[in-house]
C-alpha cells in the first residue's frame, strides 16, 4: 500500500471542501482534496446549485415571453430542443468544475479522485479511482462529505422514480409528474419543469409550502403556483409508490380520504440527509446526534481536536454559501489564526418564480423565541420599478426590535429576491437599524428601494406607500 503524508487532509470537494483547501493552501499548508469526481465542485456543481439554476434560467425565459402577452408583445409558442437544453446545462457544470480544477493545481494542491475512509485519528485509507489504495497520514482532517437525497421507507429510485439528482439530468419532458415535498428543491424543479410543459401535481403532509419561511412570503409563491401547476395537495401524506414500468402508480391520503393516481415520473424531494456512514468515523471519537449530523463546536471542531467537519455534515442550514463560509474558519483555525463561526444571518434563497429570500430572524422565530418586535412590509404594488417589470406581486418585510429598531431580520418575496436579500444579510451583520437603512439613498427605480421604504414604515408611512395610523 503506498502511504503519503500531509498537514490538511480534506474529504469532499463540494462549496465546503474545495474552499478549506484553497484557503488552507493559500496560507502555506499543505493540502490533500479527495473527492469521488473527476474534478472539484461536489454536489452543488454537479447535481444541485448550479444545474438546477441553469435550467431556472431556461424556465425564467419562457415565463418572461408569457408575461409579456401583458404589455403587448406576443411570442410564438417556444420550440424547446430538450436535448440542447439538457447539454447546454452539462456545459456550464463542465466548465465551472474545470475552472476548479486549474485553480486546485494552481495552489499546488494534490487532488485524489477517490473515497476516503478513516483508519484512525490521524490516518486515511484513500482507495483511488484507479483502485489504488492509499495510507494518508494527516495532522489535521476536514470531512466535508455533504448529504443526499432522503428516501421514503420502501420506496426505492428507479427510471421513473427520481431523486434530484436523476431529475436535473433526466433529458426528456414528462407529460406529467408528481413532486412529492414542498420544499426548496421540489418546488424549484417543479417550476423547470412546469415551464417546459409539464403537469405538475405536489403533495406535502404538512399544511404549508416551505417550512421554515413565514408564512405571508409563501402565500405569494403559493399564489402564483396555484396557477401554474395543475395540484398543490397540502395535509397529504403518501402510502405508497408504485413503479409499473410505464407509469408509476401513487396511493395518496388526505382530509378526504385515500386516492390513488397515476403519472408519469415522481419526484421525491422530501430533504437530505449527510453523509457520515461511509466514512467509517467509528474509528475516531468524532461524534454524531441522533440526526446524523457531526457534533461541532464554533470552530466547527469534532471531539477530535484535529478533525474538523462542515457544511452538510455539520448541520443546519444545509447550504452551499454556509459550507464555504465555514470552509474558510476552519482553514484560518488550522492555520492558527483567531476565527470562528459566529454568522448573525445566513441567507436561504429558494429560486422558484417569484423568489423568497429571507435572512436573520423570521416572524415565526420571534413568536416562538417570544422576542418583542415590530414589522414593517413594503408590498410591491407601490413599487414603480415593480410595475414597470409587470411584477407587483411581490414583498418586503423588515423585522426589528421594538426598541432599538435594530434590524433582526427580513423577507423578500418577488422576481430577483436572492439578489436583493444581501443588503440585508450585511445589514444584520452589522447591526443596522431601520433608521440606518430609511437614511440611506437608494437608487430609484429599483427593486431595492422596497428595503428602504419598508424601513421607513417603521417610523410611519413611506414615501410610496401611506398607511394610516392606529
């Protein structure tokens, strides 16, 4: 067995991995990158983030030349090349994987196309893509193995029995198909697909799209999705699935009783859960909780002094930008420098149309945490910008302490609302104040006046949208 040696041994190449190498490299450790694919990137270049949004993109176009019957400009109904289209999204993997894999060697990093599992503390069993095995001594290790899709009990995978991974690279159009969860990677496939022609039906046992998000930013997806997909079966929880070959039979249960459907494919997107039992950490003292996610402590440390851990594996959130951002703590940890994980807000975007973004605390934190707060919301029907754009359904929702004023959080619901919502992450970071965000000239006609003018109701009314005192 060939045996190699390194001070940072880092398992996994996704937004979390990638990032501690290069940072940990920049400061003049050096690194070893292990990772199942051919280059760097993990599952949100491959099969997440990055695809998903491609084929968003695709959807936002077709929707755009819809839209614009509105205003008096009328499109053919589009031509779609589904395999152009599923290339074109290939392209755009390849070439962010490949810019990857330059910036690894130009950092000098070694990069091992294989799994790695642990031998012990401090030591690797690396078997390579080429079947070679591997001993690597480390004198620290960062695991940054990320997640996959949850299963429903005995309901496997198949042809027409999709993960999200199967989905984004499924290469035709189904005439119809069920969604099985109404969340982040549910509804935004849902909408790929819907655009491209598809009858989307999706169900959710619980009685609301998108946990997690209040409730008034998910009334407005809902709305519009309404529309578009032919059923959104809330309080619906699924018995079986059955793959016929041709069909896939589904026995579904709501208020009003059990019914049974036929479709084309279903997708399940019912969450993720991280990678940490192919590792074989049982033989460290790296602890797990009963969730399955790696006990960390804020320098995303294991019970393992010199074994580190972040990104899926390390808990919620479960996103790309969290991963990296403790990618690079840990990376100035190891390399002895004063750093932790201590975010104020970490932005959730989901990319359906129209968006939500929200970042800091949620109104339903606030209640839950009793925490006395005053909300102001912009809706974008007063917006001039919005209205040139012939999307006024949108809003913003500011959230402050009652007393300070502090800004502790905020929603955006509307076309574009993952670019806008970093205004606001900065914002909480630094403590802002509603009267620090009112006070500050924004650029009209913007999107991004609606964070001003709801800022501004905090104090009253708002230049654009009057509301009468209590």
């Amino acid at each position: 067995m060939k045996k190699m040696s390194t001070e940072v041994a880092v398992i996994g190449a996704g937004p979390g991995g990638y990032p501690a190498a290069f940072h940990a490299a920049d400061k003049g450790k050096k690194v070893v990158l292990i990772d199942p694919e051919v280059n760097p990137g993990g599952v949100c270049l491959y099969r997440g983030c990055i695809p998903s949004k491609a084929l968003l993109h695709a959807a936002k176009v077709i929707h755009e030349a819809e839209d614009a019957k509105a205003f008096g400009i009328e499109y053919k109904k589009p031509k779609i090349d589904v395999e152009k289209l599923f290339s074109w999204k290939e392209d755009v993997v390849t070439k962010l994987t490949g810019g990857l894999k330059t910036l690894t060697k130009s950092r000098k990093i070694e990069y091992i196309q294989g799994y790695a599992t642990f031998n012990s503390s401090n030591a690797l069993i690396v078997k390579t893509a080429d079947d070679e095995e591997i001993e690597l001594e480390f004198e620290n290790a960062v695991i940054a193995t990320g997640s996959v899709p949850s299963a429903i009990p005995n309901v496997e995978f198949s042809k027409n029995v999709l993960s999200s991974k199967t989905a984004l690279s499924l290469g035709e159009i189904p005439k119809n198909m069920l969604i099985i969860g109404g969340g982040y990677i549910g509804l935004e496939l849902g909408t790929v697909y819907s655009a491209l022609g598809t009858d989307i039906t999706v169900v959710e046992m619980l009685p609301n799209l998108v946990q997690g998000a209040d409730k008034d930013l998910v009334n407005v997806l809902h709305k519009k999705l309404k529309k578009e997909f032919k059923e959104i079966l809330l309080e619906t929880k699924v018995n079986s699935v059955e793959d016929l070959g041709d069909k896939v039979k589904v026995s579904l249960e709501g208020k009003d009783g059990a019914i049974e459907k036929e479709f084309d494919k279903v997708l399940v997107s019912i969450g993720r859960k991280p990678v940490t039992d192919t590792i074989k950490i049982e033989n460290t003292n790296v602890k797990v909780n009963d969730r399955g996610f790696i006990v960390v402590d804020e320098f995303r440390r294991t019970s393992e002094k010199n074994i580190y851990a972040i990104g899926d594996v390390a808990g919620d959130p479960m996103l790309a930008h969290k991963a990296t951002h403790e990618g690079i703590v840990v990376a100035e940890v190891i390399a002895g420098e004063k750093s932790a994980y201590e975010p104020a807000a970490i932005p959730a975007v989901m990319f359906t149309d129209p968006e939500i973004a929200w970042c800091g605390l949620t109104e339903l934190e606030a209640k839950e945490k009793d925490i006395d707060i005053e909300i102001s919301k912009f809706p974008w029907a007063a917006s001039g910008r919005a209205m040139t754009l012939n999307r006024t359904d949108g809003l913003t929702k500011l959230i402050v302490d009652s007393k300070s004023k502090r800004v502790l959080g905020v929603g955006i619901v509307g076309p574009g609302a993952g670019e806008l919502i970093s205004e606001a992450v900065l914002a909480v970071e630094m403590a802002a104040t509603a009267k620090d965000i009112a006070l500050s000239i924004h650029p009209h006609p913007t999107l991004t006046e609606t964070f001003m003018e709801a800022a501004e109701g905090i104090y009253g009314s708002s230049t654009s949208y009057y509301k009468p005192k209590k």
